[in-house]
C-alpha cells in the first residue's frame, strides 16, 4: 500500500500532487510544528537542526541529513521517533503516538512532498517586499488579455471564458445555474447583507421584463441600505463606537452624525480616499466654531 502510494504522489500527475500538498498541510506540518519546533526552528536549532523547511531536514544537523526523501530507513528523523536508539530519541520528552510516527514515515516513504512557495529562498528585495509580493496581481501594470477559447454551456461572456478555463484547468465541474429565487436572494445579500422580504422576492420573480436583474442591481445600489453596508465596514476600520464600551462606559453624544456621514457617502459610492482625506482634515482643522469643533469630535471619536 505505502509503494502504491509512492508511486503516484512521485508521478506528475496533478491530482497526486494536490493529494500529497494536502496530507502534508493537514497530518504532517501540525506534527512538525507542535512536537519539534520549539527546540528545531527559527529561534533554537538543537543539534543544529531545524525541520520547518525541506531544505533544512534534508542538509540536516551536526551528524548529517535528517531525512532523505523515499527513504525512511536512512531518515535520522525517523530513527529518531521510532525511539529504537537509546542515545537518540526525539522529542527527548516522550515518545509520538504510533498513529503520527506512521504519518511520518509514509510522507518520507512517498518523497516528503513540501509546498514550492515555502521550500523557495524568500528575498526580500528594495523597499522590504519578496519577489511573491511584488507579483500579486494587484500591482501588475493593466494589459490587454485575450479571453480563453474555451466551450462551455453556460459561458456568455468573456469573463466566462477565464473561468470556465480555471475550472477546466482544476477539473471541476461547474454548478447548475441559480433559478430565480436563489439569484434574487443572493444579490440582496451581497448588496445589502440582507434577504429580500417575500414581497421583494416575488417582485423579482414574477418580472416579466429582459433586464429585470439589472434594474434590480441598479435599485439596490441606489438604496440607502446598500451605503449601510459599505459603511459598516469604513467604520469597523476607523474603530467608530458610540460608547466606550465596557466597564467605563460613557456615551459619545456627538458621534452619530458621523456614522449616518459614512453610511450616506457610501451610497454616493464616494471612494474611500475621499472620506479618509476628509477624515485627516476635520482632525488637523483648527479650533473655532461649533461645526468644526464637532466634525473633530466625528473625526477623531472613531479612533
Ligand atoms: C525539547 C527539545 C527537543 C524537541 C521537542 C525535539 N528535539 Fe530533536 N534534538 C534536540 C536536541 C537537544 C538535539 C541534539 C542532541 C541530541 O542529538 O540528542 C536534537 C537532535 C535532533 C536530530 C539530530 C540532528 C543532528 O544532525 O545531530 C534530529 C534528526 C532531531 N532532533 C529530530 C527531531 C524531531 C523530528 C523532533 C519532533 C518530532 C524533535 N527532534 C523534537 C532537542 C529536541
């Protein structure tokens, strides 16, 4: 079973990768970091060994490789847990369990599988970012991309297509398409957080006209209740509170104004900077009249 095993996580099919990334993420990693990494990581290398990288087991310590991959039997590692060798236990406190001593040895029996990211040198170049954070499609510059040939029945357009790829690329089959009860809950949720009532949801499915979804999404974004939405989360951000909180609790008396501010600017789907900029100058205004008194206290009470 264990050579079965070795020989399909070793193939370069991608399924037995993903299967051996994942046995490594959920049995093997938790092991690593629980049972040895107080005395083998970043801050104590005893022995001189560390086991939160490949690259580490497989150089090893003071007395050579801790592990080589597809061989358990010449794995110091696992000499070590087997508890065989008097002079060489680890962990020196007690002995694993039988069931994680297993786990050990089938993910070295079937190569030691490690995810490339983290068994990559990390460099961090000009101005503290790695190589992988300067490659976060966030800062990539815009460019024109050709949308994927791909056919698939339910692609209508050429966001489609790039999902349809991804989905064929991963083998997954996509789900069948939402009726109009499940669309017409779905967009309220994602829009305003809320369901529709019975009222809003057999408006919708009983519309008769072609673009209803898209009256829908135009009314939605149009209402107050979608700048609520948006604006609980600018002021989750800004920590606004009315009251102290707590065991000192002390109401805010002036702070609301500034809550029903976010709410109604996100509605007007003012970007963020705008209200953050606004935010920074109410707080550096002088002193003087009462309005700008209280816009300090709005500005300043979230924080
Ligand atoms: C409480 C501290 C401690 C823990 C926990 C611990 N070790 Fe060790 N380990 C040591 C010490 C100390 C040495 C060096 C002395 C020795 O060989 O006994 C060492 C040495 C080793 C070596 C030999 C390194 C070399 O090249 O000399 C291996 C392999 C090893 N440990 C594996 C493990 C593994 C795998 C775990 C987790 C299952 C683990 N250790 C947990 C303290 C610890």
């Amino acid at each position: 079973m264990i050579a079965s095993a070795a020989s399909s996580a070793l193939a370069v099919d991608g399924d037995a990768q993903r299967a051996a990334m994942a046995y490594f993420e959920k049995e093997v990693r938790p092991i690593l970091v629980k049972r040895c990494f107080e005395c083998h990581s970043d801050t104590k290398q005893k022995g001189g060994l560390r086991v939160d990288h490949i690259g580490y087991l497989k150089s090893g310590g003071d007395t050579g490789p801790a592990l080589v991959p597809g061989k358990p039997e010449e794995s110091a590692l696992i000499e070590a847990v087997r508890y065989a060798n008097e002079d060489f236990q680890m962990p020196p406190k007690g002995k694993l369990p039988d069931a994680e001593i297993a786990v050990l040895e089938r993910w070295i029996q079937t190569g030691a599988a490690w995810p490339e990211d983290a068994a990559k040198k990390i460099v961090v170049t000009e101005g503290g970012f790695t190589a992988e954070q300067r490659n976060y499609w966030f800062f990539q510059p815009v460019k024109i991309a050709a949308p994927p040939q791909v056919e698939s029945a339910w692609v209508r357009n050429d966001i489609d297509r790039f999902v349809a790829q991804k989905q064929v690329e991963l083998k997954l089959s996509p789900a069948p398409e939402a009726d109009r009860h499940e669309l017409v809950r779905r967009v309220y949720f994602d829009l305003h957080g809320l369901p529709p009532t019975i009222a809003q949801l057999d408006a919708f499915v009983q519309d008769q006209d072609p673009l209803a979804y898209e009256k829908l999404v135009d009314e939605l974004l149009a209402s107050p209740r979608y700048g609520e939405r948006w604006a609980q989360h600018w002021l989750d951000l800004v920590r606004y509170a009315e009251s102290d909180g707590y065991n000192q609790d002390a109401y805010r008396q002036h702070v609301w104004p500034y809550g029903t501010t976010s709410s109604n600017r996100s509605t007007m789907t003012s970007p963020t900077t705008s209200l953050s900029a606004s935010r920074s100058r109410v707080t550096r205004s002088p002193g003087g009249s009462e309005r700008a008194h209280r816009h300090r206290v709005f500005a300043s009470s979230g924080l």
